[in-house]
C-alpha cells in the first residue's frame, strides 16, 4: 500500500489598485424613513451610465484557488 502527500506550495499575497466599470449609487435619501433600515440612509436608484473607478484589490493564491477581496466596498470576494 502506497501513500501519497498531496501538499500544496506556499501562499501568495498580492495588493495592488485596478480600475473597474462602476455604476454608482444616486444621492442618499438626506430624510432617514422609520422603519426597517433606521437610522441608514436609503439609496432609491443607481446611476445608469458606468464610470471607470480605481479600487483597491487584495488577492489570495494558491495552487488551488485564487481569492479576490475588494476591501473598500465592503469586502466583495470575487474567486476563480
């Protein structure tokens, strides 16, 4: 009976800025609404035309799977 070790190589971590196609959020409702979400804001629409953006971008690697965390916007993974 034979055993094998499947093990895989270090870790990498890598941050760096990129820019992304954004639609962003219109104007916060400045009138906070009673209900489920109070105290926030409530934003009621996004803008419909996109714009290029530079986000911060923090990515996780190893043989196995690559992890992209977008940090400023609130942690959004992204994996492949």
């Amino acid at each position: 009976m034979s055993m094998y070790s499947f093990s895989q190589n270090s870790s990498q971590y890598k941050e760096y800025t990129s820019d992304y196609l954004t639609y962003t959020y219109s104007d916060a409702n400045p009138i906070p609404v009673f209900g489920k979400i109070y105290p926030y804001f409530r934003y009621d629409g996004y803008t419909t035309m996109p714009e290029k953006k530079s986000w911060k971008v923090v990515e996780l690697e190893n043989d196995f799977l690559t992890i992209i965390i977008f940090p400023e916007i609130g942690g959004v993974k992204y994996g492949r």
